[in-house]
C-alpha cells in the first residue's frame, strides 16, 4: 500500500473524555508505555460540545490533586430549578422531589471543550503522544481477524478522488491494543460493532440530538453557579427531551436543548424546537438584552445499559459513548466516559504484562460504580415512550422509590431510524419566524462555530443510493435531512422543476445526526480531511 | 544560503471574531489560534528553495508568548530546520517586530527573510517594509513568484494593475501572497521529528528592544451591521430609490 507505519503500545482514537483519561490513566499505571491519540479536530476540544454540569467522581479518581493543577472546573452548582413549562406558564417543581441522580449540588458547570483542554496537558506531560487534525478512518485487522491498528486519511484529495499537488499519505498507526473513543456514533466504532456482532442481544441503540448555545447576559439576569432544566413546552407528551441551562463564569449561560432522536412526526425540526423554545417567557427574559456568542450540536446516547454493546474485541477496546456509556436520567456521560477510558487502561496493562485476554474489561466493568449508575438509571428512558407524562409517574416511582432497583428492566424495542411515521400521516408544524433576538436562522447559528472543510475534496456524507432521497424519501418523509441537520447540510432544491438533493458538506458540524436517522440508514458519514469540522471554543 | 522566516501567531481565520465588550480589543480566550496563512506560504516557498537546492538551511522565527511556540513547531513539521522564539507579551507593534528581526538577522545572517504580506489579525502590512528599512536590503512586497538566481531574485508582485516582474539583489526581504504555493500538509512523521527540532528561546529584552507599544489604541469596535436589502417590483422603483435614498447617481 506504500503507506508507513508506526507501532506504539496503544493507539487511542478521539481525544474526548474517554480517549484522554485511558491515556493518562495508561501513563500512571506504566511510564514506559507508548501511547498516542488521534483526534480528529484541529486541536482537542474543538468538536467537543457537551452541557455541562460534571460530577467529578472519576476525575477524583484519575487525578486526585486537580484541584491544585489549575484545572477549569471551578464554578459549583449553587442553585437548581426544574420547570415544567406550559405554551406561557411555566411550573416550578420543588428540587428536593428530584430524583437524587438529578440533583446537583456537588457538581460544577464547566465547558468539557476546556476540561479536554486541560486533560490533554497532563497527558501530554505524562509522555502522551497527542495528534489533532488526524482523523482515524480506517481500521486495520491482523490476519487473525483482530484489530491491528487504524490509518489516518489521506490529505490532499480532490473531489473527484484524485490526488493533489499537496497530496500526503495517511500513516498505517499499529498498537498492541487500539482503543476507540470516537464519542456518540463513531464511524470505526459503528463498524467494528457490526464486524464483531457486539450488540448481538442488546436492545437498539437509542440516540438523542443536543444544542448548545452560549449567552453573555446581562449582569442582572445572571446567577453564577445556577442551573436550571426544563420539560414540556414545546415538545408534545409523545416526543422526549428538555432543555439545561447553566450559568456559567464571566456573565455566561450554556444554554441547551435534548430532542430523544425516536420522535415520530418527520416535520418535526429539532432546530427549530430549540429556537422556539428560547421564545418561552420564562428563558427569554433571562436571555434577552444577551449576545449569542456560539453554537453548536451533537448526538448523543440514550440507550443506557440495555442497547450497551460488548466493550472489548480481539484486539480492541470501545470506551466512553463510542459504546454510550451516558447515564441518561442524570444527563451526564463525561464521568462514566472518563472512567470507562480508566477501566480500558487497567485492562490493557494486564493484557500487555500479563497476557490476560482483553473480554477482562467486562468483569472490571461490571464492578465499577459505572455499571452500578447505568444499571439504576435502565428503566428512566424506555419509560418515556409512553409519553412525557406516564415517564415521569414511573420515574418518580423508579427513582425516588425505589432507587432504581425495580426488579426489571424495561426495553428499547426500535432503532431511531424506524420511528418516523409517512409525512402525509402527520401534522405539519409551522415554526415561527426568527426575530434575531433570541432566535435565528441556521446559517447565521452555523456561522458561529467556525466550521470550515478544506473545498475541493471528496463529500464526507456518502449516499448508498444517491437517487433514494427524491425518489423515496422526499415523498415518503418530506426529505427529513432538511429539519434534523443542525446545520443546513441538505437541501431539496428545484432546478428545472426537477427535484434535486444538495450536500452542503462543507457545514457539517460533525453531529452524525443523519447517519442516525436517515431512514432508509442511506446516509453514512465518514470522516473528512483532517482539521475540517467546527472550532468550538467553550463549549 | 540560508533563508529566515518570520511566521505569527494569529486567531484562525475560521473564528468569528468578537470584539471585547469594553472596547479594549478581541476575545482571545477560548479562541483557536493558528499561524497565520500567508506566513504558511512563506514557509512552504523556503522549504521548496531548500528543496530545490538552492539553500542549505531555512529557521523559523516567532515573537510572541509562550503558546507562539507551536507556530515555530509547525513550520519544524513541513520543513524547516530549526526556530526560534522571541518570548514577549502583549500586543507588539510592526516597528518592535522589525527592530527584533534585525537583530536575529545581524546574528543568523541570512541571505533571504521570508513573511507573509500582513497578518490576518492587525492587517499592518508594514513589518517586511520596515526591516527592509533597518537593514538597508532589497525588498520585493506580495510575492506571487519567486525565482532564486545567483545572488539575484526574480519576484512575481501581485498589484493593483495586475502582475509586475521585479529582480532584487539579495540580501533581501521577501513579503509573500496567499497565492505564491499551496501549503503542505504536516505529515505525522513530520510532526514527531518536529517536536525533537531545536528551539531556541530568548525574549526580546534579551536583545535589548523595547517592546512598548508606540501607538495608544482608543477603541475597537464592530462595524455596523448591514441592514437587510429589500426587493424593488420594477427598474423605475430602483432607479428611484438610487436616486433619492441611496443618493449614488
């Protein structure tokens, strides 16, 4: 293939909290190890988008002295709200009647962006080999059928697939074991769980859609250390998801909206529920008179314990939400992640020495406080497919009751690309206009998150059947790519009063939304030249 | 022959840009920050000339804070030999830049200083002109072209009125256009030699210049945003409304 390779002892792919803590984790335990990590992103953390009120638990952990290594978690959560709202009204529910994975009060509002940041210093510190702007995207097996390594893109291909003049070939990465910690829907860790059959006997995968937008707000309306949810208004009873608000240091709020990606009516704009949802009385007097400063959106998962794969492979090992270890009724992944990456550490150390084979991550796992967490937060998600209402009774009753401890385990029993329902069966929503006050346009919200991809290169979101979207799917489901993009990558367009479906691959923030659920599953995404995607900044 | 490179550090030029709320400046934090791009293209031309064999040895050089550094390991990555660091804080102006240039170039005696034309961040368009001045050397601005002769340069300028063709006697300073090359990328490889590169760091009151600024800044601000078009129904509407709102004909 006229490729070089290079060996290492272990080869991380992403540098999220998952991919950074098995690396650090990894260099605590053997100095000596050689461990590089691949991210993706021009520099790590600039396509990690997460809420985030983080528990520090794992970090605890990993790094006990955080604290004094000038670490940016720094503003606790002092205050909670949870509101139901109304179309106008908005409830408020008394904190203490939470569950008690949904209070808050030891936790801290930190940008993930920025804690990645930093964990990516100290383990580049520890002897880390860190590389941005390399996307993984290849996997490379043993003649034994286990995993051997990744390759890099190659960099410097036209569109048309030919080389450029600045043609450089990708490098063939080999490790003992390779860990992947792509985050929610990774593209080699999608395929690697369909080469080894690893979510044979889970329940489907379940997957949800997440916004984020950063507000410097006026000092009146500000109230560092404050944290507030939502449920209700806009989202009807049938579709799942709510939105977080945190007041974050320097006047800033991160504000943000979770649609479950199971939802049924395919005129249904996930953006749009968003937008609108800033309109609520209760939101936009706190907002208001503010600057929008960022956006952005990704995936993440839902599914819990039930649809969580087999984590190890001959070879390798699948970490944080690259599996989905999110715990959904807290609305947190960054902890289980990062200990899930220091599980992955300890198993490999003994598969290195001690020639233990690497399905031992399953045990370590099922000890870990992890699986405690996702095994008592298993029933709170495949709940609210009985609405918003009849998930919340039975939360109560699960949660504060019973602490999770039902003596059963409810299951998800579709995959998000099957819920859609035919356009012509549904109600169609009309969305407001966009006032540039607290709503806008997605071109103007993709502007904001710096996304650029190197032009004249291959599109990056491959169609099976490129004739699919206008002859099925535009009749069928109005073309949902249009609404569920967050970024305004698809587009039905009429030229000559024919129908035509435009990739803007060049917006594409990187979410993997589509490749989720197109529902045909017509839409896969691959990785791009390196460096391309957004550049978020706190986020 | 050896050619020297300036190369800056700059917010990347993907970042929407936002203007500090007391006017002092702009957000610099949580910002990604890249080398600016024509300084790539100077880079890139200095490693093809060394390339091509007509020079021996190509240094980056950066002034800046310590992060600056990584624009230096950048230009390791695609080719040059080693950098050097200028450790200085705040904003430094076109004037201190030149001055501390003259004097790595008294010390490295180089035959050619590479830079990009301006940078994307003050758009100066001033530093290549100035040290042309202090060090008394041929300069040769917007380079589009570059062709080494003995002793000589022949430079492509890109102009208002098109392309000029100019020959300089080096030494010389040459100012690069986005349009001289098309940067390579960093190989992996590339990247891990890079990082065993030396650097050598000194600050700028090592070289006794002084940084301060010369120039007070009173204010930034936004430029005013663009009001929303509006469709005319017909050509006499339009021809009115130049007329008498926009007042242009």
């Amino acid at each position: 293939m006229g490729r070089e390779s290079m060996e290492y002892d272990v080869v991380i792919i992403g540098g999220g909290p998952s991919g950074l803590s098995a690396a650090i984790k990894l260099k605590q335990l053997d100095p000596n190890l050689n461990v590089c990590l691949l991210e993706k992103a021009s520099e790590i953390g600039a396509h990690i988008l997460s809420g985030n009120v983080f528990e520090t638990r794992a970090l605890d952990e990993l790094l006990p002295n955080w604290k004094e290594l000038n670490s940016p978690i720094k503003t606790k959560v002092s205050k909670e709200k949870f509101l139901f709202l109304g179309k106008t009204k908005s409830l408020s529910w008394p904190t203490w009647l939470l569950p008690k994975v949904q209070q808050n009060h030891n936790n801290y509002i930190i940008s993930l962006a920025n804690l990645c940041r930093w964990l990516a210093e100290q383990a580049e510190a520890l002897g880390v080999e860190i590389f941005p702007g390399f996307p993984a995207s290849e996997i490379l097996y043993n003649e034994d059928g286990s995993v051997k390594g990744v390759a890099t893109q190659d960099m410097g291909i036209d569109k048309e697939g030919n080389k450029k003049d600045s043609f450089e070939p990708g490098i063939e990465l080999l490790g003992k074991v390779t860990v992947f910690a792509e985050g929610c829907r990774g593209h080699l860790g999608k395929q690697l769980i369909e080469k080894f059959n690893l979510s044979k006997d889970r329940d489907p995968q379940q997957y949800g859609i997440g916004f984020k937008e950063i507000w410097e707000i006026e000092d009146k309306n500000h109230e560092e250390g404050m944290v507030m949810h939502t449920a209700g208004w806009p989202l009807d009873n049938s579709t799942y998801g709510g939105s977080f608000m945190y007041h974050a240091e320097n006047k800033q709020v991160f504000l943000g909206y979770v649609i479950g990606l199971d939802y049924k009516n395919p005129h249904l704009s996930p953006y749009d529920e968003f937008q609108r949802f800033k309109t609520h009385p209760a939101i936009k007097k706190i907002i208001e008179g503010g600057k929008r400063i960022s956006y952005g959106a990704r995936a993440l998962i839902e599914g819990g314990l039930q649809s969580l794969p087999q984590m190890f492979m001959p070879g390798a090992l699948l970490v944080g939400c690259d599996a989905g270890t999110l715990n959904m009724p807290k609305i947190k992944g960054s902890h289980t992640a990062m200990k899930s990456g220091m599980i992955a550490a300890e198993t490999i150390l003994e598969n290195i020495k001690e020639n233990k084979n690497l399905s031992i991550y399953e045990e370590k796992f099922k000890k870990s406080w992890v699986y405690e967490e996702l095994h008592a937060a298993r029933n709170v998600k495949p709940s609210f497919s009985w609405g918003l209402i009849l998930g919340i009774i039975f939360t109560g009753i699960d949660q504060i009751l019973f602490r999770g401890k039902l003596p059963f385990t409810l299951k998800h029993k579709h995959t998000d690309h099957e819920t859609l329902r035919p356009a012509n069966e549904m109600p169609k929503i009309e969305y407001p206009k966009y006032d540039n006050v607290v709503t806008f346009d997605k071109t103007s919200s993709v502007y904001l998150t710096g996304t650029n991809h190197a032009d004249n290169q291959p599109v990056h979101l491959k169609l099976k059947d490129p004739n699919l979207p206008i002859s099925y799917t535009l009749e069928k489901f109005d073309e949902p790519a249009q609404r569920y993009c967050p970024a305004g990558v698809y587009e039905v367009q009429k030229e000559n009063d024919q129908n035509k479906f435009v990739i803007n691959s060049q917006n594409c923030i990187h979410c993997k939304t589509c490749d989720i659920k197109e529902p045909s599953q017509n839409i896969t995404w691959v990785t791009p030249e390196g460096s391309g995607g957004p550049k978020y900044g706190n986020m | 022959m050896k050619i020297l490179v300036a190369v800056k550090r700059v917010i990347d030029y993907n970042v929407q840009i936002r203007v500090k709320e007391d006017g002092t400046g702009v957000v610099t934090d949580n910002v990604k920050m890249s080398t600016n791009p024509p300084d790539d293209n100077a880079i890139e031309e200095a490693v093809k000339i060394k390339e091509s064999g007509k020079a021996t040895e190509v240094i980056a050089v950066t002034i800046g804070e310590e992060k600056a550094q990584e624009t230096v390991r950048k230009a390791l990555a695609v080719g040059a030999d080693r950098g050097i660091h200028v450790k200085a804080e705040g904003v430094i102006e076109p004037l201190a830049v030149s001055k501390i240039l003259q004097k790595i170039a008294d010390k490295e005696k180089p035959d050619l200083v590479f830079m990009g034309k301006q940078a994307i961040d003050d758009d100066c368009n001033q530093t290549g002109q100035m040290l042309s001045a202090l060090l008394d050397w041929p300069q040769a601005t917007f380079a589009s072209k570059i062709d080494v002769k003995d002793g000589k340069l022949e430079v492509v300028r890109e102009i208002d009125e098109g392309l000029e063709t100019i020959e300089i006697n080096t030494p010389a300073i040459v100012t690069c256009d986005l349009r001289l090359n098309e940067p390579r990328y960093a190989s992996l490889p590339n990247i891990m030699k890079a990082k065993k590169k030396p650097i050598e760091q000194m600050s700028a009151s090592d070289l006794g210049i002084d940084i301060a600024p010369k120039i007070q800044q009173i204010k930034v601000e936004e430029p005013p945003k663009r009001k929303a078009g509006i469709k005319v129904s017909s050509v006499a509407e339009l021809v009115q409304k130049l007329k008498n709102e926009a007042k242009v004909i």
